[in-house]
C-alpha cells in the first residue's frame, strides 16, 4: 500500500513517515500543499494523509484540487490537524474528507485510522456478485468494518412450497428478502379481484426493500411460484448495512438496485406499449426466468396478470406468435424458439 504523507513541519512528517514504513507501508513524502497535490496527480497513492495548517495550499485547498480530478477523486484522505474546532471539521467532512485525527497522535492512533479506512475503501470498490456466495462474502466484509460480530446471524434461510405466500398487502415488513433459489411473483390486486403482476423475481434477487425504507405497509403482495429457498435478513441489520456507514451502504445499494430500473421500464411500458409488445416482453422475462432451457408453465391467466391485460387478449397473442413461429404451445406449456425475434417484437412493435 502507497501512503502520500503532506507535512510542512519536519520533524513531524519524518516521525510519521518513519511509524508508517515500519508497518510496510511505501511511503512517499511532500513538504507543502503544491509538492503533495502534484505527487498526488503522478504517484496515484492508496492513501493520502495530510496536515491542514500549512503556508501557501492549506489542507483544505489540497482536498479541493484532488476531488476535482477523476482520477484523484475517491483516494481516501485523512487530515492531520490540532484544530478541534466543531467548524473545523464539519469544514473538512464537508469537502470530502474521509477522517481526522488531532495532534497529537501515537502511532497505534496513526495506524487504525489508516487501516480502518482503508477496510472501508475496499468495501466501497467491491463489486459483489448477487448470488448467495456474493452476499456471505459482502456480510463478513461489512462486518469487519462495522466491527459487529453478529451482524447478520439471526438472518435465516427458508423452504416455501410452490403458491406460498410470503406476504400480503398491508403487512408490516420485518425482514429484506433474497431468492437463494426458485422464482417469486410480486402482484396487486385490484378491489374487483383482478391481480396485476408488477414483479417476477428469480435466484439472485433481492425483494421487499422499499417498504422497509420508506417505513410503509407492504402495498403489495408476494407469493413464491415454483418451490424456491428465501433468505430472511431481518430489518434491524438490513438498516445497519445502510446507515451505519457511506462505504459498506454504497456497496449494499449496489446489490439492491438491481430490479429497480427493470420495474420501472415495465411501469413505462404498461403505459406505452401494445399488448402484442408487452406479451412478447412478459414471455422473455419468464424465458429468462428458466435460463432460456426449460418450456414455460403458467397459467393464461397468470400470464395476462403481467402483461396488464385480459386472458382473452393474451390467448389471441400467442396464437398470433405460434402462427409465426416464434413460439411453440403443448397443452399449458410455452417454449420459446424465437427470443430475438421475440426482442424485436418489443422494439418495433411489429403488429399484424
């Protein structure tokens, strides 16, 4: 790990270079603001520690320039100061610094707050797979750098058998879901007791956040489609990897957000796009589903539930894309032959 010291008084960054070599840390040196934002630029360190109070470009100044460089931006910077002052460091947190720490310091003080940071900015520039190995592997990091040992411990994996329910509309949320395995339908109802299916989620997704943000009754309602596996991470920790700190929190929303943008193109394309459009979407999310192998067993009238129309009116659309080759139909059983030609149907609203 390269650590940039800056630090006009002498005896102080020789000391403090001499505690971070001793701990293997390369360390490199500048003596002002102007040196050390122009090592900055060149050396691109891990880490960038330094003093506020010097002549000519002050720590804040340094801060400034390098947030304002793509390529300096997101290394971690700690400031070294003897100002206290509530002002002082609301002034520093505010241009993006990342810690602080008041001379003066020991170099026990020194090296955990190098090396809690850097946990931390190793966190942030993770990217995890959203699978179950992905998630362990994202909870044993963020508990290293929340220092919370049983973050996570009472989260529990469940069987639910095919039609389950997990919940209903106006429930309270208690837990953030994650299909370790099989597949979910999200839906509403309507109060004539039609259904709307708003959501499918298969392994490796995440479901059920947004009522535990935004503190609300589920307005919707879950049931599991095929026998699948649920991970259950309760609330308490779902809001600790949220809130307790930027780093672990940016990674967390990083796995969470995946089905957001898919849900809101489906919300679009309810309102703007022909049923012929919307069915041949439906049956490539469900193609998708099943890993493109597997022929489609659903209902017509779960069928219709996604595509926010009539089963009459889905029926005459698979019969239109039987006709043309697109799909095959054996009794209740869907398989897809054509799916690029099934995405064009969705782009160009081919209609007969």
């Amino acid at each position: 790990m390269k650590i940039l010291l800056i630090e006009d008084n002498t005896e102080i960054r020789e000391n403090t270079s001499e505690i971070l070599s001793l701990a293997n840390y390369e360390v490199l040196s500048a003596a002002n603001g102007k040196v050390g934002v122009e090592m900055a630029q060149r050396e691109k360190p891990d880490m960038i520690v330094c003093d506020i109070m010097m002549p000519g470009l002050d720590g804040y100044g340094v801060l400034h320039i390098l947030n304002k460089k793509p390529e300096t931006a997101s290394i971690p910077f700690i400031f070294l100061t003897a100002k206290t002052e509530r002002m002082d460091i609301r002034k520093g947190m505010n241009l993006g610094a990342d810690d602080y720490l008041t001379k003066p310091f020991n170099d026990i003080e020194l090296l955990d707050a190098i090396e809690t940071r850097l946990r931390k900015h190793s966190i942030r520039s993770k990217e995890y797979e959203t699978s179950a190995a992905g998630l362990e592997h994202f909870i044993s990091d963020a508990k290293k750098v929340l220092n919370l040992r049983e973050l996570c411990d009472e989260k529990k994996t469940k069987f639910y058998k095919k039609k389950n329910e997990l919940f209903t509309e106006g429930d309270t949320p208690r837990f953030l879901f994650f299909v370790q395995s099989g597949s979910v339908k999200i839906f509403k109802s309507h109060p004539d007791g039609k259904e709307l299916i708003t959501n499918l989620y298969k392994a490796s997704d995440f479901f059920g956040f947004e009522p535990l943000l935004e503190e609300n009754n589920y307005l919707d309602s879950a049931v599991v489609l095929e026998d699948s596996e649920i991970v259950l991470i309760p609330k308490g920790d779902f809001l600790t990897l949220l809130n307790d700190h930027w780093d672990v929190s940016a990674s967390f929303i990083a796995l969470l957000c995946k089905k957001v943008s898919e849900k809101e193109k489906q919300l679009l394309n309810l309102a703007y796009n022909s049923v012929r459009q919307r069915t041949a979407e439906a049956l490539l999310k469900l193609y998708q589903l099943n890993g493109g192998k597997d022929k489609i067993s659903i209902a017509r009238e779960d069928l219709a539930k996604i595509v926010g129309t009539a089963s009459e009116s889905v029926i005459r659309i698979l019969s239109d894309f039987k006709e043309e080759g697109l799909i095959e139909i054996e009794t209740s059983k869907i398989k897809v032959l054509q799916p690029a030609k099934l995405e064009k149907v969705v782009r160009w609203n081919v209609a007969r």
